[in-house]
C-alpha cells in the first residue's frame, strides 16, 4: 500500500495514540475482497462487528481478572480482608467477570458453518455479550474502588516513599496490614488507579463502552435478531 501520514503536529494524546490519514492509497487487486457487491456490505460489517464483540467476552474479563486480583490484594494489604461486605463484594465481582466470559464463550460454541465452510458465531449472542461489557466492567470498577479506599487515589510518590527522612514516616503511617511493606500497599493501589482511572481505563472502560461500537449498536443487532414473532408463537395464545 502507498501512502501519506499527515503531519499533525506536536500533540501528545493521553493514551499515546497516533492519527494516520491516507491519501493516494493504492491496494493490490489481489488484496481487493470487495468490488461493487454493495448487497453484501450490511452483511459484511455485522458479521466483523460481531466476531469483535464476541472477541470481548475474553480481552475484557482477563483485565477483570486482574482488577478483582488487584482488589483482593488491596483488602489483604489494607487489613479488611475478613469483612463480610468485602468478601461478598468479590463474589459479586467475579460473578460479573464470569457472566461475561460466559457469554464469550457461549457465542462462540453456538456459532454454526456457513455455506463458504467457514464458522460464525452466533450473532446474537455476540451482541449480548458486547452489550453487558458496555455495562459489568463500570461496576467491577466501582467496587474495585469501594474496596481499595481512597488510598488508591491519594497514596504518596515513590520518591516520597524512598525518602531518608520522610519514607520512614511514611512507612509508619501509610501502614495497614502489619505484617505488609507500605511500598507494597502502595504498588497495588497504583495499579488500582491505573486500570479504574489511568492510562489502562482507556482499555478497560471507554473501550468497554465503544470499543465495537457503542452500545445502541449492539441494541439495533439484538432488536434485528430477536424473532420477536416466533416468541409470541410460543406465548401459545390462538387468535
Ligand atoms: C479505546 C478504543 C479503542 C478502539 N479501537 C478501535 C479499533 O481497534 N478499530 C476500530 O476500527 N475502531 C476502534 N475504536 C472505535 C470504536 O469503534 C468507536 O469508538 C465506536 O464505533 C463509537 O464511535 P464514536 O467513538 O465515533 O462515537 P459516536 O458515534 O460519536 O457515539 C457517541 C454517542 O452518539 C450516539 N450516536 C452516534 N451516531 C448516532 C446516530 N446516527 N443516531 C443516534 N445516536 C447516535 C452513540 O450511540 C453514542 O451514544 C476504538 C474506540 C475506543 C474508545
């Protein structure tokens, strides 16, 4: 492929992030999948739309999984480990990581052969997925930041904390756990803020939220795929 990068200039994007527009694009005909059939378009963008929806019944319930380890943890460090509220909050955690690694797997264990000899998932369900991790992650975040106090967001630097004279105070009194390193304590609340507000959040909530299209998105594909009729068929009322 030829083609131009604009320049646009010195802009430092939270995420590092990069914009790349092309100009003079020149595509190999043997790299051309499509050429005029516009029939099959619609098709085309709900089948990638969906095997990305489904692939996030798996990328997102990983970072999950490190955010409930990281939660856990933090209940251990801060001494509240043993507190019923806290234990049920990380039951309710998993149990939304879960559901959604569920439904990862649910679309793609439905998903049947096509006519080309290829498999798709079942789109439906892909779409479900999609649409309860526009929604789980925002609540294990929630209660990631419930658990981990507000430490997470106001614990000291490191160089503070590697002070002669003020990390030894530090240590005193940003202790919770005895028998814990303050500098551990202090690690894990920063990787708390960085997956619930930091660089990683991108990652773990915005692209939740967009990532393969925001959720009304999703709603459209479930309202398509719904077949409301044969569900009022077997509502098993004769007019
Ligand atoms: C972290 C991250 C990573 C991403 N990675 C990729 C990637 O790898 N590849 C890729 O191709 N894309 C990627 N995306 C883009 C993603 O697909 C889009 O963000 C998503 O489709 C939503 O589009 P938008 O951001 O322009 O939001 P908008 O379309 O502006 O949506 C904002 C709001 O407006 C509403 N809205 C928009 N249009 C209408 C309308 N016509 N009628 C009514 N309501 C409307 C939406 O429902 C939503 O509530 C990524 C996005 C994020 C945040």
């Amino acid at each position: 492929m030829e083609g131009s990068a604009i320049d646009v200039g010195n802009f430092q994007f939270g995420g590092h992030e990069a914009l790349m527009v092309f100009d003079n694009v020149f595509i190999p005909w043997e790299n051309v999948l499509m050429c005029g059939e516009y029939e099959f378009s619609g098709m085309l963008l709900e089948r990638f739309a969906g095997y990305h929806r489904q692939s996030y019944g798996s990328c997102k319930v990983g970072l999950g999984d490190v955010l409930i380890g990281a939660a856990a943890l933090a209940a251990d460090y801060n001494g509240a480990a043993k507190a019923s509220h806290v234990k049920d909050k990380l039951i309710e955690m998993t149990h939304l990581n879960e559901t959604l690694y569920s439904c990862g797997i649910a679309c793609s264990a439905q998903g049947s052969k096509t006519a080309s000899g290829t498999y798709l998932i079942d789109l439906l369900l892909a779409n479900v997925c999609k649409q309860n991790v526009a929604r789980f992650p925002y609540e294990i975040a929630r209660l990631t930041e419930d658990i981990a106090g507000g430490l997470m967001v106001t614990m000291t630097s490191e160089k503070d904390l590697q002070h002669p004279e003020i990390g030894k105070v530090l240590e005193k009194y940003l202790q919770g756990n005895a028998s814990i390193y303050t500098e551990d304590r202090a690690r894990i609340m920063r990787l708390v803020e960085n997956i619930t507000l930091g660089t990683a959040a991108v990652g773990y909530r915005t692209e939740s939220m967009h990532g393969a299209g925001s959720p009304q998105a999703q709603r459209i594909m479930i309202a398509r795929q719904s077949n409301l009729e044969q569900k009022k068929i077997i509502a098993g009322i004769k007019e």
